[in-house]
C-alpha cells in the first residue's frame, strides 16, 4: 500500500472516529448532572464548625477516589467540564461559557483521539494515534477535511485540498521524497521528486502533455 492510499485509509478512519465521538458528545450532554460528594470519615461537628460556618473542612487526603463519572460546574452550576465511562470507555469533554462541547479526549480500541471543535460545533481539528501511526487532520468552517498529516512505518505524507475536497498539493516521503501539485480538474500540473536515480521534474499542460526532467 501507497502512502497516497494509506493516507485515505487514515483519513477514513479518522473520519468513523469522529462520527463516534460525536455520538459520545450527545450521549454526555444528556446525561443526568450529579454532583459527586466524596464521603468523609467524620463530621462537621467533629471538625469544629461552628454554626453557619462551611459544612465540613477536611485536611485528610484520599489516596484513591474511584467513581463512573466526574462533572465540573462554575458558580452558576453550568457544566463545563466531564469525565465519564460512555460506552465502555473513557472520555472526557471541556466545555464553553456557552456550554457547547469544544474538546473531546477519548480512548477506545482504535487507540487514542482529540478532536476540537469551534463555537459552532463543527469539529475543526482531530489528532488520533492508530495502529498504522498518527494522524492529524484539519477541516474549514464547513467541516470539510482541508488538510491531513500522517505518519507511518513505511513513510509520511501530507495531503491539503481546496474547498471542493480535491486534493491539490501532495508532499510524501518514501524511500525518497515528492511534491505534487494537482489543477481543480485533478490533473497532475507539476511534480518535483528525489530517488535513488536522483532528482527529477515533472510538468504538464491542462491536457496532461508531460515533459519530465532528470538530472543527469
């Protein structure tokens, strides 16, 4: 497999993922807010509090907490943060003033993501580690992928589209290096490349007429 085609197969998947933890995101907005209150072995009265004084004050330290959920609220109660099990695994999610998802940190059995998302809810940028290497891709406003980097065993490449989707510039690294360049028509315009032969130049017309240059 290509680096070309390997970089599809990770944009592929990252794209499930992020249809999967966006399901995540609804499935935490729904979920009931509970406050958790970490049982104390003592007592207010215990402690010394005085009448209208705080409930308790605790100088002990919990070595462990365990808990399935932990939600974080400001001083209006609003949700702005949590962390949860959904679906089996781990996931927590940042929010804003708003209370619109903007970060999600997950881990599943694909392996580990981030995904960020503007105040319009359109995931802009998404990082994940696969079982084929890293992989970062980054979308407009419109949440269309404009650009995708990734790294494998066999080599590394980075993809930018315009904003119809259609991959323009290619640049690739294996066994040697490239740089494509592709018009809207998807027509390979020009191509610079470095391999065991050495450099070359590739250049073409909108009819796709080529004329190649190799170093001597």
């Amino acid at each position: 497999m290509t680096v070309e085609e390997r970089l599809h197969e990770v944009e592929r998947k990252l794209a499930e993922g992020e249809s999967r933890r966006s399901r995540f995101s609804l499935v935490g907005a729904g979920l009931i807010v509970v406050l958790l209150w970490v049982s104390l072995p003592w007592t207010a009265s215990q402690a010394g509090a005085s009448p209208g004084g705080p409930a308790f004050v605790s100088t002990q330290v919990q070595d462990e907490i365990r808990a399935r959920k932990f939600v974080l609220v400001n001083k209006k109660g609003e949700v702005r943060a949590l962390l949860a099990m959904v679906g089996g695994q781990p996931l927590l999610t940042l929010r804003d003033e708003k209370g619109n998802p903007r970060v999600w940190l997950h881990v599943d059995e694909g392996g580990p993501a981030l995904q960020l998302s503007d105040e319009k809810g359109e995931v802009r940028a998404l990082l994940a580690v696969m079982e084929e290497g890293p992989g970062l891709a980054l979308t407009d406003e419109k949440g269309r992928d404009r650009a995708l980097l990734a790294v494998m065993e066999d080599g590394s490449g980075l993809t930018l589209r315009d904003e119809k989707g259609n991959a323009r510039v290619r640049l690739d690294v294996k066994e040697g290096g490239g740089l494509s360049l592709v018009d809207e028509k998807g027509i390979l315009r020009a191509s610079l490349g470095v391999d065991k032969e050495g450099p070359s130049l590739l250049l073409a017309d909108e009819k796709g007429n080529k004329v190649r240059w190799r170093a001597p």
